[in-house]
C-alpha cells in the first residue's frame, strides 16, 4: 500500500497572528514545517502555530533559512558550513522549546528556501545541517529534496531521512527545482499539478520541464501555503490521493 506525508510551511508571518489559511490547510496536511525567525516568523507567532499544529494532530517540523526577513529567505548567501550548522542549531533549538512547552515533541526539519536549494547541491552545507540536526536529536527526521546532496548527508550520518517532492514546481533533468527566477519554475494550473503528485507518488517519476523523465523518491510532498489557491488544491490533491487508495500520514507515524 502506499504512502505519502504532505507537508505545509507554516507560521510565516509577524506580530498579530491571524490563523486563517494555516487553520484551515491543517485540515488537509498531516506535517507543519513552522518558521523560526530567521526568514520568517516571530516568537509569538511561532507558539500560536505550534499550538495549532498540535490541536489538529499535525507532525511539527522546524523549518529553519537563512537570516533574510527582506527576500524571505530565499537569495541565495555566501555562508560557511559552520555558519550553516549554527544557524540550524539556533533555529530548531528555538522551536523545539515552545513544542516541549506545549507539551509535544519535535518530529523533523526541513530547511527552507534558498538554504534548502543550496544545500540540495552542496555536499559541505549538507554535511553541516543533517551533522547539526543529528546533534540536536537523532530522531529527528530530515526532509529533503528527492535525491539530493541533503538526503545523502542524513543518510550517511544516520538520521531518518524523507524525500520531498514538489506539486506546484518543475524539474530540471537532473532532478532539481527550476529557479524560480526563472521563466517556467511554477506550476499553476491545479490538474496540472495533481497529475504530477500522482506520477511521481504512483509511479516513481516526475516530467521535467525538458520533457525528460526523472526517476524520483516521494516520502512527502510540499504544499505551498502561500498559493493563491493553496487551501483548494490541498482539498483537491487530499481527495484524488485517497481516491487511488493512498495511505495519507506523516512520515514514520502509524495511524
């Protein structure tokens, strides 16, 4: 039987905190990856949305970028490994005590933005993240894109790894995101979309924007929250899954 995560990023916003859209898309996805302050997100809005994500039973993650309130995490930073794995620790430490105070348990991370895409490459950002995070907890899981340097580097240091696959972004023929600067990086018809989950859930396989087929790994598949139509394609994508008879959970939990 298979089995996919869906995830969302969450509590990407500042001051009063209005619930609204994560609310209703915690409805739908069963994993909240919740900014901690770096690209996103303050301390008061990082506890409404742990509160939230416990109430609808979502897995929290820790979504750490890199320290760029103005492009919101993702441009791209000259950072050192070292600076990488400070930056990591101090982010997830942060989230991980509001979830303890709460009383919840931090269950995995997933770099966002530009972090996430330089590290998909590069073997030394890799190394650092998934060696910061195995020092934090080594049951933390690592979300990470399908196939890449980031997934290696969990691996090979021993923490639990998920591969994430993307509904609304294109692939290049190696297996990575298309820029989003440019032309093409985005997909916004909801078909569209769904149809590519599908494939590469189902069939283990994503179209690139080449027309290349990628072999591809989906442990867990990314929904933007931020979509013009986020909460509908959540409620559309959820539906179409169930109704090929695919298990809907969060990585590593047994309903």
């Amino acid at each position: 039987m298979l089995e996919i995560d869906l995830n969302c990023d969450m509590g990407e916003s500042f001051g009063v905190y209005h619930l609204g859209a994560d609310a209703v898309l915690l409805e739908h996805v069963t994993s909240a990856n919740i900014a901690c302050g770096f690209h996103a997100g303050d301390p008061s809005v990082m506890r409404s949305t742990v509160k939230l994500a416990l109430q609808q039973g979502a897995a929290i993650g820790a979504h750490p970028g890199l320290p760029d309130l103005a492009g919101f995490g993702r441009r791209n930073m000259d950072i050192s490994p070292d600076e990488a794995f400070d930056m990591v620790t101090y982010q997830i430490g942060a989230l991980q005590m509001f979830v303890k105070q709460e009383g919840g348990v931090l269950h995995h991370v997933k770099p966002h933005g530009a972090l996430y895409n330089m590290a998909a490459t590069s073997k030394a950002l890799a190394d650092a993240i998934a060696a910061a995070i195995y020092a934090i907890d080594s049951n933390l899981i690592l979300y990470g894109l399908s196939g890449s340097a980031m997934i290696e580097a969990g691996e090979q240091i021993g923490l639990r790894t998920a591969s994430e696959v993307f509904a609304d972004r294109t692939y290049q023929d190696d297996g990575t995101l298309t820029p989003r600067r440019m032309s093409g990086s985005l997909i916004t018809d909801t078909d569209h979309a769904v149809q590519q989950v599908l494939g590469m859930v189902k069939d283990g396989y994503v179209k690139s924007i080449s027309g290349k087929s990628v072999p591809i790994q989906a442990d867990t598949v990314c929904i933007h929250g931020d979509g013009a139509h986020a909460v509908m394609f959540a409620q559309q994508l959820r539906s179409r899954l169930l109704d090929e008879g695919i298990i809907i959970q969060a990585v590593g939990k047994v309903k």
